[in-house]
C-alpha cells in the first residue's frame, strides 16, 4: 500500500513538473551574426566573431585579430544606446552589462572600415 501511494505521488509530482520551464540562470543565448567583415588579411575559416547573450551581459569573442572595432547597440526605435572601440589586437573578448536596459529588441552592430555584422537579441 505504501508503494502504491508513493507511485501515485511520484506521478502527480511528474506530471506536475511537465508543464514547467525551469530557468536555467547561466543559459546562454546566442546572437546570430549576419554579413561580411574582414581583416585586411587573408580570412580564415569558421567563425571570426561570436557573441552570446547570457544573464545580464553580451559576450564578444574575437577569434582573429581585426584591428579597430567599433561595437554599437541600437534599441528598437534606431536609439544608440551603448557604443564601444575595441582593439582585437589586445582584446579577444569584449563584455557588455545589460543589467540597466530595458526590455527591448535590440540590435548589435560589429563594424571596421572593412565592414560589419548585425545581429538581433530580445532582453
């Protein structure tokens, strides 16, 4: 009898639990970086530059050295809300707070005089 009531217990409590999302706080999203930009320099296969959204920030992983870059965040009403250098000569990463932005679409633009990447992130 004990068991039986257990196993009851048990699938209540399943059945329960699958209609949950459980948060996850180290998720990491990543952020899909469209377009064309180079180096100066012979390109290199694979991905160049990553980024990920994850908790409160934006991580940028530079994977070959571009030189000057500027990083620019734009909201969804075109504002520039947040706009960085960054010499990947120096710098492989690049980490941007977002604990102060509102919720918002936003846009992150990666731009050289040799071009840029866009790509889109919800917070």
């Amino acid at each position: 009898m004990k068991g039986r009531i257990m196993l009851i217990t048990l699938l209540s409590l399943l059945f329960t639990l699958n209609g949950l999302t459980i948060y996850d706080k180290h998720e990491t999203n990543p952020i899909i970086l469209e377009g064309e930009l180079q180096s100066g320099s012979i390109r290199k296969g694979g991905y160049d530059i990553t980024a990920f959204v994850q908790n409160d920030a934006i991580t940028i992983n530079f994977h070959q050295n571009f030189g000057n870059l500027q990083v620019t965040l734009n909201n969804s009403m075109s504002n520039t809300v947040f706009q960085i250098n960054v010499d990947t000569f120096e710098q492989t990463q690049a980490y941007i707070p977002l604990s102060y932005f509102p919720s918002d679409m936003y846009t992150i633009i990666i731009s050289n005089s040799y071009g840029s990447l866009i790509g889109y992130f919800e917070l």
